[in-house]
C-alpha cells in the first residue's frame, strides 16, 4: 500500500488509539485501512440473497430444462448433447443426455441445509437418469460432474444418523454411480494407462478416436474412481485412476515440471510443451494432495511437494504474485497470460498451509474482477489486456475467496464475495436463471448456464456468509472435489498401512501453520493491533499489475506520491552439490555404499563431497526436506542420517587442516543448567508459589564459529559456562544484540532474542561490551547451529576466540525468559548458566560400543539437523 508522504496525520489517527509502549518494525509499516464492518446480521442478508439467487436458477431449471442436462436461461428452454454436430465439443463434452445439471447439484441442498430439496432431487435422479446412452462426452467432465455428485449423494443418503439419512434409500446412487464407472473403465486401455478423453457410454471406445489429452484430464480421476472402488470392493477404478495419475508423473521433466497436453500412446508431452497452473493441468495438483487428504496414501503427498515446489521455482513470476506458463524443461517463461480456471490456485495453496502466497496470488484475480465486474477467461500481464472477455460464471475464484476466509477469519473476503454477489445478481440473473457473459465489456449474455454454477459457484459464495455451517466444523477427511462435491472415507474403508511400508516411510501426520495477520503494531508481550489485506503494504503492488480501479478502502489508503513495497520472494526449492570445505568438486552421479547407504527408514550419507542434493519447502512452514539425494528419491517421512566427520572439521578457508581439531571435533550441542542464585535473604518458598523453576537442564545448539563451549581443554580455558558457571543478563534497550551495547560487563552472558541481524553481530557486539558470550533464544522448535562466511570471520579477527554462543529453541527460550523475569521482578537472586560436563565433552565424542542402529535410533529421535546455506532440513539428522 502506497504510504502518504505527510504521514503525521496517520501518525496522529495511531496516537487517538492510545498504543503505548509499542516497538515499531521497519517492516511493518501498515496503513491504518480495513474492512468494513460485518455484523451477523449482515452475513445473515448475503447468505440469504445467495440461497435465494441459488433457487431461482434451480427452480428454472426444473421448470424449463430438466431432464435435459442444462438451462438455456433466454431461450427458457433446456439443452443437451448436439445431436447433429459431434464435433461441437463444448456442448457435446458435458451434455451427455443425463440430466447434468440435477445429478450435479446433489449435494448442494445438504450446504443448503434442505432435506426436502435433498430427498425429492435423488428421487428424481433414480427415476430419470439412465447412462445407457448413445452419446460421447468427456470423460473427466463426466468424472467430476456426474460421478462426483452420484457418490457424494450416496454417502448423505445412506448414512444412519445423519440428518440427510434417506430410510427408504436401497443404494441405487451407488450403483448408478458403478454403472458409470464401468462404461468409463474402457477409455484406460492404451498402453500407458493414459485414458482417452471421450468415450462412448452406450458402444465404448471407437475407431479414429484422439489419441491426445491434458494433465487435468488424465490426471484428476483419483478422488471419484478412488472413493467408489473403496465403496463397492471393485478396485479396477482406482487402480486405473492410479496408473493414469503416476503415467502422468513419472513423464515429469528433470525439473519436476509436468505438461499441459499428452500423447496418450507414449506418454511424451506435445507441443507446445508447457506448464501452467491453469487450464490443462490445474486440478492435476489439487488431486494430488486431496487424494492424500481423503485416504492418506503418502505417494501424492511426494507428488504435491516436488510439484509444488517446481511451480513455485519455474512458473510463478519473479514477483511471486501470478503464475505463467513454463517450458517443461528448461522452465523459462512461454506466455506471460492468466486464465480464469487458474484462480484456484489461492484455495489450493491455503488448503497445503501456503496462506501467505495465497493472499498474493488472491489478489490479482481480485484486481481483475474489480475492473471487469466479472473474471474474463484470459488475461494477459505483459499488455494488460483481456484477450478473451467470456465470463461463464465461473466458481474458482470464489473458491479461493471462501479458502481464505475461513484460513484469516479477514472480513476482506466478505467485501470480495458481497461484491461477487451484487455483480452477478446485476449482470447474470434473468427472468428464466442465470447466463453466463459473453463479453464483459458490453455484458453480452450467453444463452447457457452450466452446471457448475449452481453445484459450485453459489455453493462457494453460500459458504463464504454462512458462518454456522456444518461443513465449517467438520475435522474429518472430507475434502470438496475440483466440482465442489463432498467426498469422505470412513476409517472402514482406509487401507492401513503396512508395517513394512510404515517402516520404510516413517510417515508424517502434518498439518498446516496457523495463519497469524500481520502486525500493525507491536507490544514487547506480542500482543497489539492486527492489520488485513487493506493495510499490507504489497496490496498495491496486485493492483498496479493490473492496472485495477481504487475502490472503498482502497481510495482512502491511497496517496500518488507515496511509495510501494517491492515484493521479496523465496525460491521453494534448491539444488547443492555438496562439498564439505565449500570447494567447487566434481558431481558423483553413481556413489558407491561407502559414501551413500540406503537404510531401513532413509540414506546414510557417509562422504558428502559431489552428492547432488534437491531440497524443497516443507508445507508446514518448519523448513526444508532433503527429497533427491545423488540418484535416490527421499520420500515422505524418510531421513537422512549424516555422518561426514569433515563437516565439522573443515577449516572455514577450506585450506589446509583445522588447527587443534584433528583429534577433537565441536559438539552440535551442549546442556546448560540453568539456576537461580538467591540472596541469603530470599525466601525460597515465594519461587514456588509463582510456580517458577529454580532449576534447570536445556539442549542449546553451538556455533561454527567463536569459541567452543564444549571444550574442557585446561590450555584454552574460557569463561562461558565453565567454572562456576556465569551470570545471565539482558539488555531492554537492545533486545536483539544487534546495537552497541551502552554498558560494559564483566564476563556475565547476555540474552538475546533471534532476528534483525547475524549470530556473528550478536557475538561481536556482546564481546566488545566484555561478555563471555551470548545466548540466542531462537523463535524455532528446532536447534539451530550458526555458521558465518569465512569473509565475516576474517574481518572480525582474533577478538571472538574467547566468546561463545549458544542457541536455545522456542520453548526452552520461554522457560528461560520466565526464570528470568521471576528474578527480576521479585529481586531474589540472579539467573546463572553452566554447562553440564559429558563424556563426549572429555572424549573426541565417538562411543565405540554403540552400534550403527542404535546410533540412528538416538539421532532419529534428536533435534539435530543438519543446516545447508541457513536453510534447517528437517528429515536429516547429525550422527557426527
């Protein structure tokens, strides 16, 4: 957001709100704007208008249409599959003469909370709809819409207790829903499993068929042909769908980028060989990880990770706000547009955890529907120009919208879909349902309103008012399929896992971080004001790309001579060849067993040197996953057990050996004691009542670099935690170690919180002020080992050979700041710090009577991990 530059009037507006003792940050410098305000009662009339607009384009279409497929809204007629010309795909794909559109918004009436509605729609499919029938429609399309809507009825309908529960129901969706899957079954006979796109559902495949598909196509089957193989016992359905998901896979570029378009035959990419997050090959990633999500095989879990990292290196733009396509293999950019079906992505991204980039990404399309009153189908960035202006009222912005709300609670959203509402109620709501727009410009209307606006589009918007939805307390495995169908698998029909296979994968229960909104100001106790989307300081940045109108908060958030933040990005994935002393070395594309082991449940990488390594983003935002180690995949769960001694001898200059280390090497960790030293005076039993520990043991990771704190070597004695131990001391006026300390110590170590600047600043800073070393309190659950550019360490000299520090995570780092303020405040003593003497701290740290299981089994259940350029990789673990 562009900040004014005669901000004491802001300054005064934060000053009328009474903040005292807040810090400012230099990143977060908000504009005072929000949302508007959203009372019950205001959610309450959007949720009723969407129910309203939702009955008026089903009733019309009972009325006008059905039993054909779909509402021709102009005409007040009903339309179907195009009889006379077989070649007019975008009719004939969906219509398949099966009356789409009421099989399609089945599960709309169980959102909608109406069980009449429920009851009378799946009589009617019973008795109308019939799949013997002489058509050809897509067999994705008909996945998804008709498929979908069949099975997640069924599951309603047949469950005891639930109040959608049908007691007269005898299954016949289910095996409707098996008779369908049967007539599809043929299209995956090609040699890679690859399915046809259309098949006949009355006389199957026939001669002269394309032998051409998309990623989507192929790709997005799993959910439906998975839930109803575990449903009726036949397991040829998910087996297909499987085979077809991981042809798709398996043909990924050496970048993990997938295709848009697919020889079905040979499974090689056709021209013109990109890759996009839009039409063609969108819900290939929401398969993937939903798959996951609904029955928990870990091998799609894989396949989100490595695609989603790839996208996020190759095709998201520099900025990290929009997406292009890529070329497969190379992954430089082909066209610079964005499409309508892309405006998923966001939903998606808050589903893997992602919500930071989804706001981002969210944005543009935002900026797009403000300036159309509508999404056209095309954009493109470089020209800012729609180059195709057809808005068929599609659902995937919504979608994202409703992901987003329900990940920040941010009323932003609500703004979002109230002005989605009123512009659809404008532009799309006829006397006989809703049309589509054929030109946004002009709001040239189409005489079609397809299924999924009423099993998606307004199912989304119903939700995003609907506060009290059941869906919205619902903690199972259900997920909303890429047609907004609600599946689930109950734990009856799970595959456990087998022993062996649980062994080998150790696999994760993961779950996504819990999105914290930025801080407009912030108290030293981390309270203080939250900002939205309005106050980010990038929200402008989304607009200008797009050339988009200021509307609402945005025009008064808005100053021409103001300035916009530049996005920063991080890349998602890296590529290293590993080299223990930081020297270029030659790759080794066949390591042998003594360098890289294959283990019961990971690798052990023995010999570092040439091991090309691919690390991704954990989706839970703890950090990084090594998943391509040289030759081998690292899967879900897997871990890398390190044990090259040369890391940690290695000189920081990479030249010559490491002075004083041959035979004795830094430990990664050292236990401190924390206690606390009472005046005679103080009455112990005062600690007690506040609950307040006067003693304590905690794991602090050591640095590669200043002095080492594990040494016991007479010779080089240094204070830090030696001896008697030290005194622990903080600094309010300089938290983060990072200024000149205006005091000088004696020796005392002082506590510092982690950020801003470098554990080499820290250390410095405290060693010119006299201390003996630092203690970091990190804002991670995990350890952290520091390292430092051998430059950095030249440049600071000799002066660090006396100082050490140390880093202590998250929850040790609160228990130490509440002994600490207990001291304090009650002026009973003083917190003091030693380190606790182990056998390895007197040994060169190698026991030889543990065995090299044991030695795993301990690691595995540690916290060191190994840190490659700053980044922490989660699933290795130090055995050196």
């Amino acid at each position: 957001m562009k900040w004014p530059t005669y901000w004491p009037k802001a300054l005064l507006l934060l000053v009328s709100i009474n903040l005292e003792g807040q810090i400012w940050s230099p990143h977060n410098n908000f504009c005072v704007a929000g949302a508007t305000s959203w009372s019950a009662d205001r959610k309450l009339e959007a949720r009723n208008r969407t129910r309203e607009l939702w009955y008026h384009g089903f009733r019309s279409y009972m009325r006008y249409a059905f039993p054909m497929d779909e509402l021709a809204p102009l005409s007040c007629t009903g339309r179907g599959p195009d009889w006379y010309n077989p070649a007019n795909i975008a009719s004939n794909d969906v219509a398949g003469n099966f009356s789409v559109t009421l099989v399609d918004v089945l599960d709309t009436f169980v959102v909608l909370n109406d069980t009449v509605g429920f009851d009378n729609a799946v009589r009617d499919v019973i008795e109308w709809v019939s799949f013997d029938v002489n058509t050809k429609p897509q067999v994705f399309e008909t996945t998804i819409r008709v498929l979908g809507g069949l099975l997640s009825a069924h599951q309603f309908a047949a469950k005891v207790g639930h109040p959608f529960f049908l007691p007269w129901y005898r299954g016949e969706l289910l095996s409707m829903a098996y008779d369908l899957g049967k007539r599809l079954l043929p299209a995956f006979k090609t040699p890679t499993g690859l399915p046809y796109a259309r098949i006949n559902l009355r006389h199957g495949l026939r001669p002269g068929e394309s032998i051409d598909t998309c990623t989507a196509g192929a790709g997005s089957l799993i959910l439906e042909f998975g839930t109803l193989s575990r449903l009726t016992g036949d397991d040829r359905f998910e087996k297909a769908a499987y085979k077809a998901f991981f042809a798709l896979w398996n043909h990924r570029s050496d970048i993990g980028l997938v295709g848009n378009t697919v020889n079905i035959y040979t499974g090689t990419w056709t021209h013109p060989e990109v890759n996009s997050i839009g039409a063609g090959v969108d819900s290939f990633y929401e398969y993937a990880l939903k798959w996951y999500i609904l029955s928990g095989e870990v091998e799609f879990l894989d396949v989100f990770q490595e695609a989603y990292a790839a996208v996020m290196r190759y095709t998201r733009a520099p900025d990290g706000f929009w997406y292009r396509s890529a070329n497969v293999f190379t992954g430089d950019a082909t066209y610079h547009t964005v499409d309508s079906l892309s405006a998923f992505w966001p939903g998606l991204q808050v589903l893997a955890g992602d919500v930071e980039n989804a706001i981002k990404s969210h944005l543009i399309y935002w900026n797009l529907w403000k300036k159309f009153a509508g999404l056209p189908e095309v954009w493109d960035m470089t020209y800012r120009v729609a180059t195709s202006f057809q808005y068929p009222l599609r659902p995937e912005f919504i979608e994202s919208t409703w992901y987003l709300y329900r990940a920040t609670r941010d009323p932003f959203y609500l703004d979002v879909g109230e002005r989605v509402l009123s512009d659809i109620i404008v532009r799309a709501k006829v006397e006989c349902g809703l049309t589509g727009i054929n030109d946004l410009r002009e709001n040239g209307q189409d005489d079609r309103m397809e299924s999924f606006v009423l099993s998606e589009t307004l199912k989304y918007l119903y939700l995003l008012f609907d506060e009290e939805n059941a869906l919205h307390h619902d903690d199972s495995n259900m997920v909303l399929t890429t047609e907004g169908h609600l599946l689930t698998l109950d734990r009856e029909f799970e595959k456990p896992i087998s022993a062996i296979r649980r062994e080998l994968r150790r696999v994760e229960h993961l779950s996504c971080p819990i999105y914290e909104p930025p801080k407009l100001s912030l108290r030293r106790d981390g309270s203080g004001l939250t900002a939205g989307v309005y106050s980010r300081p990038d929200v402008d940045y989304a607009r200008t790309l797009t050339a988009a109108p200021l509307i609402g908060m945005e025009e008064y958030a808005h100053s021409p001579a103001g300035w916009c933040q530049i996005p920063r990005v991080d890349l998602y994935s890296y590529d290293f060849l590993l080299s223990p002393d930081g020297q270029v070395v030659q790759e080794d594309f066949n390591p042998t067993s003594k360098k890289l082991t294959p283990v019961s449940d990971g690798y052990v990488l023995h010999n570092v040197s040439g091991i090309r390594t691919h690390i991704v983003s954990r989706m839970d935002g703890k950090g990084y996953d090594i998943t391509k180690l040289g030759p081998y995949s690292v899967k879900t769960g897997q871990i890398v057990y390190v044990n090259d001694s040369d890391l940690l001898l290695a000189p920081l200059d990479g030249k010559g050996p490491v002075e004083g280390q041959s035979k004795k090497r830094r430990l990664p960790q050292v236990e401190l004691r924390l206690y606390m030293d009472l005046m005679e005076s103080a009455d112990l039993t005062l600690q007690l009542r506040h609950d307040t520990p006067t003693e304590a043991f905690i794991d602090a990771s050591t640095a590669m670099f200043g002095a080492d704190p594990s040494t016991m070597d007479p010779q080089h004695p240094i204070r830090f935690g030696h001896g008697g131990g030290v005194r622990l001391v903080r600094d309010p006026t300089n938290p983060l170690g990072c200024e000149s300390y205006k005091q000088e110590y004696a020796g005392e170590a002082i506590v510092v919180q982690r950020g801003d600047c470098t554990f080499l600043d820290k250390l410095f800073e405290a060693a010119v002020a006299g201390a003996s070393g630092v203690v970091v309190i990190s804002d991670e659950a995990r350890g952290i080992n520091p390292s430092a550019d051998p430059e950095e360490i030249q440049a600071v000299g000799d002066m660090l050979d006396e100082v050490a520090v140390v880093v202590v995570n998250q929850d040790d780092g609160e228990m130490l700041t509440t002994m600490m303020d207990a001291a304090e405040s009650m002026g009973v003593g003083q917190i003091m710090m030693a380190i606790s003497p182990t056998p390895e701290m007197t040994s060169n740290g190698h026991d030889a009577s543990i065995t090299p299981d044991e030695a795993m089994r301990k690691a595995r259940d540690s916290s060191r991990v190994l840190y490659l350029n700053g980044h922490p990789l989660i699933n290795t673990r130090l055995l050196v």
